[in-house]
C-alpha cells in the first residue's frame, strides 16, 4: 500500500520542523515529523561518513525540496521553502541543489575540485 503524501504545514519549511515549530502531516492529518527527522539525521550521518560537500535531491519534497515545497494544503500549490533534509544538510554546510540545477551543481563541483588540487 502506498504511503499517502505528506506535506509541511503552512509550508514553513524544513528549519521549522527540526525546531519543532511546524510539523510534517499526512494528507490524512497524521504527523510524520518524526519520521522525517530521522530519515534527514540518516541522510546527514552517511553525508558525514562519506564527506559528501554537494546533494541532489528532489524539488518541492517535504524532505528533499531544496528552494520548494507545496504549502500544506494538499492542492498542489508550492511555495518559497526547503525540505526537512535539506534544511539539515544546509546547517551542517552541505550545499544542496534540485535535479533542475544540475548546471549550477556542476559548477560548484568544480569550484571543490579546482580548491582542493
């Protein structure tokens, strides 16, 4: 059985959960925080453990949205937010792109490799 979609409510953004002040709901109004908290702590500790700089990952996902995310609604509209992964990844100096700026990840790939030869 598929999960249902989840969101960010009042589409706050990833800071917001990690700090407790919004939370991650289902369309069906269970809260996922916690869940979601735990997947962006796993995605940190194997960025860490591999000394990762720069993430791709999925615009306007709950976790993974890095500059959209829809606003809590669930009626599909977005707004200007990040995810609860990429809000982690961000504090913890990991620069993180979407799967649409992979010219601009690219760029800052070579900007690491030319700054450490």
């Amino acid at each position: 059985m598929p999960r249902p979609p989840a969101e960010i409510e009042s589409g706050q953004g990833g800071s917001a959960v990690l700090t407790g002040l919004a939370h991650v709901r289902t369309n069906l109004g269970a809260d996922v925080s916690t869940e979601f908290i735990a997947g962006a702590q796993q995605a940190l500790a194997l960025a860490h453990r591999h000394h990762i700089r720069l993430a791709v990952l999925k615009e306007s996902s709950p976790s993974c949205g890095s500059s959209r995310i829809y606003d809590g609604q669930f009626n599909g509209t977005a707004v200007t937010g990040s995810g609860v992964t990429t809000a982690l990844l961000r504090a913890h100096g990991i620069q993180v792109f979407s799967e649409l700026e992979l010219a601009e990840a690219e760029v800052f790939l070579r900007a690491l490799d030319s700054a450490s030869h």
